[in-house]
C-alpha cells in the first residue's frame, strides 16, 4: 500500500532521514521504536505532507500514486491519515463544524453525496459513543481546552470517521493514562481490517501491548537500523536502545 | 495641542444660523454647555496627527467637506429600514434617520418601568430630569469630539429604567443619508438604570450609498447599584461614511455593563468606549472584532478607569485586515491608589489578510495601586500555518480551510455575546462580509 524508498529529509540544511525504506501492505501493523530526537516525527510529517522539510533523495508512493507531489490536502482524501502527536487548539472553529467539513471534503472527492446535519449528528453520536467522548466535546471549539487524554480520543475519533486507507499514529500514547490507553487503543483496533495499513510511532512497548504489530521497525539516528516481528519490542523494554545507538 | 484657529471646524457657518432653533436653546445650562464646547472647538479645532489621543485617527480633514446639518437636508426621504439591518426576535425597534427618532418606522414602547423618549421631546419639556446625565459623563474639554456633539446636538434618544425593571431588548437603527450634500449629524443618547435595573440594547448603524455623511453620536450611560446592561453595537457605515462615537458609562456599586463592538464598514470609523468604575464589584466587558477591506478604516479606543478596590474590566478583540485598509487599537486602562484588588484584562489579535494593510496597536497601562491583576497581550500576525496545515490533513483544501480559520478567528470573540440571538445576527454579518470578500477574490 505504501513504500517508501531511501528517502533523505533535511530540515534546514540538516539532514534528519538518513535513507529509510520500508513497505507497508494493506492489512498489516507496522511499528517504529526509538529514542527522541531521531527522525520519528520528521516520517510522519513527511506522510502527511507538512511544509519545512526538504526531500533529498527518495520517494514514497501511496497505492501507486506519487505521495509527495500532492497537497496535503489531497493526500488525506486519497486516504492517509496522520493522528498528531501534538493536535492544534483552534478557537472559534467548532469541533462538528471542522469534522462535517472533513467528511464531505471526502465524500466529495469520492463522488459521493454530501451528508446532511442530521445524518452526520447521527453518525458522530455512534462514533463518540464507543470512545468514551461526551456528546458536547463535539460543539466545543476545536481541540480547545481538551485533556492530553481527549484530545488523542478526538484523534482516533477523526480516523473512524475518515476512514483511512493508511494511518499514522504519531506518539498517540504520549500523555495517556492506562484507561485512556486501553480506549484509544480499542478505537485502533476496531479499524483493524484486510484493507487497511497502520504505521505506529512510538517511544514506549507499552502501547504495543493494545495494539499488536505484525512487523517493528527500530529507527536511531535517521535511519531504521533493526526489524523484526514483535519480538523486537520486549527486547527492546527489556534491554533499552543503548545496542542501537551504538549501530546508528 | 496646536490651536489651529477659527476655520477648522467644518460646522461653525453651516450651524450659525440654527443656533437659537437648537433644541434646549432655551434653558441656560444646556445653552451654557453647547457655548463651553463651541468655544473649545473655536480655539482648539479638530483633533489632528499631533494630538496624542487622535494620532492614528486625525479628524482635522472633517473641515475639508462642507457639511451641512442632517435637519437642514430636507430632500432625504428614508421609508424603509435597509434589509441588510437583521430583525431580533423579541427585541422592539428604535429607528433614527440622520439622528432623528422616525416615529413610522419605529415600535411602539409600552413597557412599564422603561421610558425610551428622543431628546428633543425631553428638552422641550423638562430639562431637570436629564441634567445630571447630559454632559455629565462625557466631558468636552477632554474630548474633542464630544465638545463636536455637544455644540450641534440636535436630538437622540432617552432610555430610561426604573428601579428593578426585569429587562427589555430594545434594538436601535441609526440610518445615515445624504440628499445632494454631504450631512451631519451630532445624536446624543442618554441611558440610565435605576438600581436593580436590566436592560438589552443593540444598536445597528447603517448608511445609504450616495453623498458622504458624519455621525458622531455621543452615548452617556449611568448604571445604579446592581444595574445590568447589556450593549450590542454593529457598525457597517457606507464606504465613505464617517462615524464617530464616543459612550461613556459610569457604574455604581455591583453593577455590571456587557458591550460588544462589530466594525464591519465604513470609511473612517471610531468607537471609543470609556467605563468609569466608580463602585466597588462593578465589572465590564468590553469586547468586539472588526473586519476591514478596500482603504476602511476602524479605530477603536477604550479607556477603563478602576477608581474604587474590587473592580473588573475585560476586553478582547479581534480583527481582520484586507486590502489596504488600517486598524487601530488604543486600550487604556488606568488603576487608582484606592483602587486595590482591580482586576483588568485586555486582549487585543489582529490578522493580516493581505500585504497591504497596516494595524496601530497601543495598550496604555497606569496602575497606582499594588495589589491588583493587570494582564494585557496583543498580537498581529498571518493565520497561523500549524492550523492551516491541520485542517488539510483532515482532507479540506486550502482556500475553505483558510476560509473557516478566518471565521473561527472572529467566531472566538461572537461567542462571549451571551444572547443567542444577537449572537447569530452578528454572527451572521460577520459571515456575510466573510462571503463579500471570498466574492471578490473569485471575481
């Protein structure tokens, strides 16, 4: 589904990626581990197509398409997703108004009718449900004054509303306590499915524990220096990265 | 300030004449404030570039258009109210035309307890009731453009609620029209709230496309103890309109005065708002946004003055900046030694649509006291790339995201207006100019 090849990233003038490579098929959990500071953030920006990164080398190709030729925009409505580590506060944006704007951009792009307020209000209640969210977060500015805990919930509550074909989860665990953990999580896995791929950043094991990847990839110094199956993690929690960083 | 001599006051041969048909001609004190305020702007002129309060928005070019007085333009006939004024459920229109009360196109009031009259009856009839009020808030030896109102009044309104009166929403439209020469005119509003008082006053002011006119209304409120008022203003002037306004409130004891400011149009354009907390537990908000396009120009002034402890004041604005148009924002907040335990807040975000632009922002703290909160922030900037880029990654192309930004921007601030629906009537005008303006970048 997605496949990216030596790709380079340089932020201002400093070179960040160092050549990853790394093929994701439909169906299946990636993870990446590693410390701080080494890139992790850099790939997903790079997914998603924020501005301030210079591609060097390489390419990523996202169902056959040429991912970083497009807008971020039209990346989304091709079906990648980015949960954010750090999600923006936006005041005077309100939380339902920003998600029906996001469904029909979809929607729209897909040929599909627009939903109408009461069909989306019923979707959104259904959704909400499921991941502990209280039915007036939605009519709250958005991601304005929300707990570290709601504001990742409100991620996971965009991705089953978009439906991606590809997600990345950028260090959704960071600032989670162990209930909130176990419901973001179950949001993930609910999404689990023969036709979609996940991409799972994180620093911790502690997430892969609720959300089991098939393959880990370890990432130190800009590159991925080790993978493996989830094996790699409990080694990783057990022994830390010190072995790693000696690689990179 | 540079005494610019006799001729730069634009209105001086036009009102010579009318000076004895001025209502309240006749009852000295009235007769004696209009001379004071004449002799001011006779020696002193228009406020210009030099004036310090007057520095980003100089009035001085007033006496370069030759005015006349809006009663002597007899060939304005307004017969509707401009569909672009929104009609508030549950709230009884006020209309003035040129800053006279138009009695055909306003409600009939029959409230007990609320007295709305125009000026020009009260002063015909009985000048005592009002004397405390007229002139006693808003000084013309400080303001220039009071002196300007006080010289040439010639009507407004008087609302007046007596103690305890439950509430009423009562909705003020001012219609600014020019027949072949351009006209001005000089309202002058009263408000009082008895104690215990509350009361809900919007005001829309509005202009018909043609000749260019000047308003400069003067709004005096006295607020007793526990008195509530809440105050909506809209103005969305014609293109090369002038509106000049100046209210000043003073606030007894726990009382507690809720205003909101849109500037959405016209050519030169100031609000300027000055509370005088003068009870203790008497608290204001004051908060407004405003949107600018083509070469507009809003300025708007606020003077907070905490003469007692335990006094609040809160502001935030925020405005939108298009075209080559310029912004002002002048917020004054002053602390008395007495005035222990103020609280006083002022927030002021301007956004930069174009390049062409520019905003004036000057935030003037004096605190004598020391046991007090004072915060104040200001910020102009582009809309802030982190947002944009989050919302594309939700699938929303750049021009509707930058569209809901912008409007979330200004939404921030329509949300602290606590009636429903003022809130959507303001709301709505704010949306409007947001659509004019994506119409113009279309075309």
């Amino acid at each position: 589904m997605i496949e990216i090849k030596n790709l380079h990233v340089s932020v201002q003038g400093k070179e960040i990626l160092k050549g990853i490579s790394l093929s994701i098929n439909a169906g299946e959990v990636h993870a990446i581990m590693g410390p701080n500071g080494t890139g992790k953030s850099t790939l997903s920006n790079v997914i998603a197509g924020r501005e301030g990164y210079e591609i060097t080398q390489g390419s990523v190709t996202f169902a056959g398409q040429d991912l970083l030729a497009m807008e971020p925009d039209a990346r989304a409505r091709a079906g990648v997703f980015l949960a954010f580590q750090y999600p923006v506060e936006i005041p005077g944006v309100s939380t339902s108004a920003f998600l029906k704007t996001a469904i029909n951009a979809k929607r729209r792009a897909e040929g599909l009718k627009e939903i109408d307020a009461m069909e989306f209000l019923k979707l959104v209640k259904a959704k909400t449900k499921a991941l502990g969210i209280a039915d007036d977060m939605i009519k709250r500015p958005l991601n304005v004054g929300f707990s570290g805990g709601e504001k990742k919930r409100a991620e996971v509550l965009q991705m089953t509303l978009l439906e991606p074909k590809f997600a990345v989860l950028d260090e959704t665990d960071s600032g989670l306590d162990i209930d909130a953990l176990k419901v973001v999580s179950d949001g993930v896995n609910a999404l689990r499915g023969p036709e979609r791929a996940f991409l799972v950043i994180t620093h911790y094991q502690r997430l892969l524990n609720y959300i089991v990847p098939d393959h880990v990839h370890v990432m130190t110094g800009g590159r991925i220096v080790a993978s493996g199956g989830r094996e790699l993690a409990l080694e990783l929690e057990a022994n830390g990265y010190a072995k790693y960083m000696a690689a990179a | 300030m540079v005494a610019t001599g006799l001729l730069d006051h634009p209105f001086k041969e036009a009102y010579a004449s009318k000076a004895g048909a001025l209502p309240g001609a006749t009852h000295a004190w009235v007769d004696g404030l209009r001379q004071t305020a004449r002799a001011l702007l006779n020696t002193a002129g228009l406020p210009g570039p030099k004036t310090e309060a007057f520095i980003f928005t100089p009035v001085s070019d007033l006496a370069k258009i030759p005015f006349i007085p809006a009663a002597s333009a007899d060939d304005v006939d307004v017969r509707d109210v401009p569909l672009n004024v929104p009609r508030i459920a549950g709230a009884s229109r006020i209309v003035l035309v040129n800053g006279v009360l138009n009695a055909a196109l306003s409600d009939n009031i029959a409230v007990e307890g609320l007295r709305v009259e125009s000026l020009k009856q009260v002063l015909a009839r009985d000048t005592l009731s009002v004397k405390p009020l007229l002139g006693g808030l808003a000084a013309s030896a400080s303001l220039p453009l009071v002196a300007l109102n006080t010289a040439y009044m010639a009507d407004g309104l008087v609302i007046r609620a007596g103690k305890n009166f439950a509430g009423a929403m009562l909705h003020v439209i001012s219609i600014g029209a020019a027949g072949a020469e351009p006209v001005a005119f000089h309202p002058r509003n009263l408000v009082a709230l008895e104690p215990g008082a509350q009361l809900t006053l919007i005001e829309t002011h509005v202009g018909l496309p043609g000749q260019n006119y000047l308003t400069n209304p003067v709004t005096e409120i006295s607020l007793a103890e526990n008195a509530r008022l809440k105050r909506y203003v809209s103005v969305a002037e014609d293109d090369d309109a002038f509106h000049f306004a100046t209210t000043s409130v003073a606030l007894s004891a726990h009382s507690t005065f809720n205003a909101f400011h849109a500037g959405l149009g016209g050519g030169k354009v100031r609000q300027e708002v000055r509370a005088a907390f003068l009870g203790t537990g008497s608290s204001a908000i004051v908060n407004g946004v405003y949107a600018l396009s083509g070469k507009q120009h809003h300025d708007f002034t606020t003077a907070m003055d905490h003469a007692v402890p335990h006094t609040t004041s809160s502001q935030l604005v925020k405005g939108v900046v298009d075209g080559q148009s310029r912004a002002v924002f002048q917020g004054r907040v002053l602390v008395d030694r007495d005035a222990q335990k103020t609280d006083a807040r002022q927030l002021h975000k301007a956004m930069f649509l174009a390049k062409g632009p520019a905003v004036d922002c000057k935030p003037e703290l004096e605190i004598f006291a020391d046991d007090v909160q004072c915060a104040h922030g200001a910020a102009t900037g582009e809309l802030d790339e982190n947002h944009l880029f989050y919302l594309m990654a939700r699938g929303i192309d750049r021009d509707t995201a930058r569209a809901l930004l912008v409007s979330g921007f200004l939404e921030d601030v329509l949300e602290s207006i606590g009636d429903e629906q003022v809130r959507e009537a303001f709301s709505a005008l704010v949306q409007g100019w947001l659509k004019r303006r994506a119409m113009r970048r279309a075309a």
